[in-house]
C-alpha cells in the first residue's frame, strides 16, 4: 500500500493504529520511527518506574521498539497504546526475572505467565479486554489443575514461596513440590495452547 506523496514523510495525519496496520503490509521502518517518537517518554517511563535504573530502563525501552519491527508483522493492534503497555510490562518483567528481582507491580503472577506462555500470542494481546479474557482464562485452567499441582504453583508464582516453604506449608516433599511444579506449569501449556487454537 503505497501513500499519497503528499503523506509519504511524515505520518503524523494517521492514527496508531493506521500505522501499526501500514507497517504490517510495507514493513516501512519509518513508520517504526514515528511511534517511537509519539512514545518513547511514556514507555521509557513505565520501564524506570518498574526497573528503577535509568540505564536499565533505557535500554529496555530500546528493546521494546526493536521488538515491534517484528512484533507488529505478525499481530493485528486494535488498541496500540494499551497493548504496547502490555509488551512493555512484559519486557520489564523479563529484565527483573534475569535480575533476580521481585516484578511486584506488573501482570498478576507476570513471571509465571512468562514461563508458561513465553514467545506466545498471549503475550501479544490486541487489547486489555483481550488480556483479561486471557488472564481469566489462565485463573480458570489453574483451577482445573490437580490439587497437589495447582496449589505448588499458586504459592510458588503467586505468593513467592520457596521449595522448601511450599514442602513446609503442603506436607509434600521437595522432589513432589518440583515435579508438581513442572507438570502443572505443562499442562497448563498444553491447556492454553488449545484455547488458542480453538479461539
């Protein structure tokens, strides 16, 4: 899709969304550009007020833009600002995971819905009233796990509990609690990825 040369340089007349959908079928960097400029102050300071560190969050701000030129060939945004948030949040909760830091603040259980779902369409939401639906879905699958599975998972990702405290807290031992952990974590995959390919 070719503009008009009128409108060819700068792509200030077209929405967030317009652009996001032009760059899908042009691949035009400049595009990239131009949402960078309408939002950088914003996601770089959603990316301090998470990480804290001026550097730290620069360079995660910077991640989030180069992930768009592939990000925004594959999903259609129909809510660019709320979902750019939500790739920013995600990004943030990845640098803390590396960091060995508490990602308090972000997504509910952020780090958990990393290690399921990671380099998935559910972290890639067109909208919030995608994400919820998703993380409602999430909430749901949890529930239908066994008990043993659900409940090491829950005091693991949700209330940041140890092996050790979760073997303490359940009565199971600290191999049960690590294989609760690492097959309910894959069924919940296997789970998710089937509500995606039925939706």
């Amino acid at each position: 899709m070719l503009l008009p040369a009128s409108e060819e340089k700068p792509f200030d007349r077209l929405s967030d969304e317009e652009l996001a959908g032009l760059f899908r079928q042009s691949g035009n960097q400049e595009i990239i550009g131009e949402l960078f400029s309408r939002y950088s102050p914003l996601v770089l300071g959603v990316c301090y007020k998470y990480l804290n560190e001026r550097e730290i969050a620069r360079d995660t701000a910077m991640g989030v833009f180069e992930s768009l030129f592939s990000t925004l060939k594959k999903y259609e945004v129909s809510n660019f600002r709320s979902w750019l948030l939500t790739v920013t949040k995600s990004h943030c909760a990845q640098v803390l995971r590396k960091l060995k830091k508490e990602p308090s603040g972000l997504l509910t259980g952020n780090d958990f819905i990393l290690e399921v779902m990671e380099n998935h369409d559910f972290l890639h939401p067109s909208d919030e009233n995608e994400m919820t639906q998703h993380l409602q879905k999430l909430h749901e699958l949890l529930g239908k796990l066994p008990p043993g599975q659900q409940q090491c998972l829950l005091l693991f990702y949700f209330e940041n509990r140890t092996y050790q405290q979760i073997s303490e807290a359940t009565g199971h031992s600290l191999n049960e609690v690590k294989s609760h952990i690492q097959n309910g974590k894959r069924n919940l995959k296997i789970n998710l990825e089937r509500y995606f390919a039925d939706s």
